[in-house]
C-alpha cells in the first residue's frame, strides 16, 4: 500500500496500516492515508527505513495523529548528516526552529 487510495479495498482483510513516508511520497500523501483510514475504521502506525533525521524529523510531527510509531530508522545510521528529532525519556522531542527544525551536523 502506497496511497490512500490502496486503503478501501484492504477494509475488513486488516485492522491497520502502516505508512512509510519514504514509500507514500511525503507528508500530504501520509495526511490522506491517516483521514482515509480514520473513516474506514483503522489504526494508523507510521513506521520507516533506515532514514535520516530529515525524514525522521518529519514523519514525527505527524504523531498526534497515530495509534503507534515505529521511528527509529536514524539511530541505525553511522552517520546521521542531520539533526532533528530526539527520543528522551520515551517520548520525541521536536527541534524549536523554522520548518521542520532540522538543522546540518556540525562538522
């Protein structure tokens, strides 16, 4: 599933559907895949792949939204070229700048 409208015909074979940013096309897609989900019924979870803080950053301004997170894909990294969205104390905590508040590494 890849699109919101994937989500209809899959009503009553699943209980939920797991969204990968990187898989949907963004946030706008994501946002239409929660609301088409929420009217048929279903849990939301926004999972990832080994990703960036970019993308990481992103997807957890979504979390209000969602029954469950699985947002873990940049501490996989050897080297996350970014800063963004931090896990303290169980809980994400989103950076206090512009936009996604995403900022470089410094070198």
């Amino acid at each position: 599933m890849h699109c919101a409208e994937d989500i209809p015909r899959l009503v009553g074979a699943f209980d939920g559907i797991n969204i990968k940013l990187m898989k949907c096309g963004g946030l706008g897609e994501a946002l239409r895949m929660i609301a088409v989900a929420r009217a048929h019924g279903l849990k939301v979870m926004l999972g990832c792949m080994i990703e960036s803080s970019v993308a990481i950053t992103a997807a957890a301004h979504l979390l209000p939204l969602l029954d469950a997170a699985d947002l873990d894909g940049s501490v996989l990294l050897d080297h996350d070229p970014f800063e963004g969205a931090v896990i303290r104390g169980g809980r994400f905590l989103l950076p206090d700048a512009p936009g996604l508040g995403v900022r470089p590494q410094p070198a």
